[in-house]
C-alpha cells in the first residue's frame, strides 16, 4: 500500500482538495465503522489486476482507522492474500488475476515475451475455487488486454489484439475484454454454491500517459483535474466501460442474474490525471518509468470505496 503514498515521495498534494460530486445525489464520506458493521461475520474479495488492488488498499486505509487487520496471509504464490478484522469477523481477500479467463505468456527459450495465449472461454482457475467462500465479490479488469494477445476459443485460435500476422483477424481490446467479462460473469452466475453472493462490477478507470508510454517516457505531470469538456465519451477508455456495463445488464436479464451491482467510476476518473503516482512511487523497487495507471493514496480512488457503501447502504443489489 505504501507504494501509492504518494506525498511521501514528495508529489504536490493539491490532489487531494478535488472530490468528485454526483450531479443528482450526494455522495456521502466513508464511514468505515459503518462498513464494518455491516460485514459482520463477512467475506469480501476484490478480484483482478492491481488498479483492483489499488482500491483494496484505499478500503484498507479506511478500516485501519476503525480496527488494524491481522494481515496479510498470503496463499497460491500471492495470488490470494487475506486480512482479518477480528473484532466483526471479517475477511477481506485479494484475488488477484490479469484477465479473468485462463492465460499463459509465451516464451521464447524459457524467457517470457510480454505475449499471451488468452482463452476467452475458460474460467481462470486460480480464483474461481474461491467463490463459494464469499458473500461479496468486487471485480474489475483491463490494462492487461492493452498488450499482444492470441485469442483462443473452444481449442481454437480464432484471432488476436495488437498483431500483425495477416491469417488473422485483430479484434481489438474491446472484443477480448466483452469475452472474458461475459465468461467471468456467466461463470459467477451459474456458481450452484454461490447463493446470495453479491457481484459489484467497476468499470474500467484509465491511465493518463501522456508525451509517451509506459515504458518510453509517458508521463502525468498535470496538476488540476480536467474539466468535463475535456474527455470523450467516445475514447477507447469510455468503450471499454460502455462494454463491461453491457455484459452486467446481459448477465443480469439471464435467468437467475441476481446479485449484481455496478460501480461506474469511468467518467469521473477520466477528469484525474492529477491523482497519480507519477515518478512520486516506490513499487517493488522498480525504476525508470511513471506510473500513471495507479492512483494516489489517499487520492481519488477513495471515491471508489465511498460509492461501494453508498451502493451497499440503499440495497441497491437484490440478492
């Protein structure tokens, strides 16, 4: 969690003064009594890439002020860690997966690519085993489909993202990530031993590299949010969230699609550029790029987390 305190690697904290405001409703602080309250007895799990993580962090922040957890265990090489808050009983668990569905980066050699062989139709089993333990499920996912992938369905390979063979077919991030969210949330919804579990989709919360990528100079240097005339709602990011919302709403009409709520966080995080980490990190002592995926702490994701009791509080997700 350290790792996103960002004033303590010395970036300007103005970030911090900006709140987003519901233009219909107000959205009230966290209480994180109140939340802890109601996971009495609870297990919680945030799954999938590390932006999940990020807003984990941020509810762990906020429940630190209530109770400090006994934590973290860590189970399946890191790819499940828990914290246990003992006073109300409450588990809260990372699952932690970089694209929902089954896997496997080629190599050449034996040295990794940075390419993946994703089988759309195929449950990650790394995470899947675990549903029956939860009572509350929040997933998220995205940046990783921003790479080359193959993309296999039924045995077959059927097409790619970010290739340039000519046999096959490039159907772009949007294609895989409405694949493998409907995969995820047909598997969730058909758990027999899942009953009562509630699912929480948050849409997709983009980066804000500018002058370069990730890895050859991208930065996110701005100060002050952007103004609402600013974004596109027609931007690759917009689309990815308008594709997660579309499978939710198809998985909820399915018979017996109950359980299943939404955290829609795309347009309001589309404003920050000024809540990341920049050059401001310290990350598993990585170095020479910026970090303008992740988000501050505290910093904006902590909107997230607000949204998440608000949307708990109203009973807004019909089990």
């Amino acid at each position: 969690m350290l790792e996103h305190n960002c004033g303590k690697y010395g970036k300007d904290q103005d970030y911090v003064n900006w709140r987003w405001k519901p233009k219909q409703c107000q959205l009230p602080r966290f209480q994180g009594k109140v939340f802890l309250e109601m996971m009495k007895g609870k297990t919680m799990a945030f799954l999938g890439d590390s932006v999940g993580r990020n807003q984990m962090s941020s509810l762990i922040c906020f429940l630190s002020q209530v109770e400090i957890p006994i934590g973290a265990k860590n189970e399946d090489e890191d790819t499940v860690k828990t914290w246990y808050f003992q006073s109300y009983d409450f588990t809260l668990m990372q699952l932690w997966t970089k694209f929902l569905v089954e896997a496997a980066e080629q190599e050449i050699n034996g040295t990794g690519t940075g390419f993946y062989d994703v089988h759309l139709d195929r449950i990650d089993t790394s995470w899947s085993g675990k549903l029956p333990l939860l009572d509350y499920l929040i997933i998220s996912d995205g940046h990783w489909f921003f790479r080359k992938l193959y993309l296999h369905e039924y045995d077959k390979l059927v097409g790619c993202v970010y290739c340039s063979e000519g046999n096959l077919t490039d159907f772009g991030i949007n294609f895989a990530i409405r694949k493998a969210f409907r995969t995820a949330f047909q598997f969730i919804n058909e758990c027999e031993e899942c009953q009562g579990l509630v699912t929480v989709a948050r849409t997709f919360a983009p980066a804000h590299f500018e002058n370069g990528t990730w890895n050859d100079g991208g930065d996110c240097s701005r100060t002050r949010p952007f103004e609402e005339s600013a974004i596109s709602l027609t931007a690759t990011e917009y689309d990815i969230r308008s594709t997660q919302v579309e499978e939710l709403e198809s998985t909820r009409s399915a018979k017996g699609g109950k359980g299943f709520g939404l955290l829609d966080v795309t347009k309001a995080m589309m404003m920050r550029p000024d809540g990341h980490p920049g050059s401001h990190r310290d990350f598993m002592g990585m170095t020479g790029f910026n970090d303008c995926v992740h988000w501050c702490l505290p910093g904006p994701v902590d909107m997230w987390n607000e949204m998440l009791l608000a949307v708990l509080k109203k009973g807004l997700i019909a089990t």
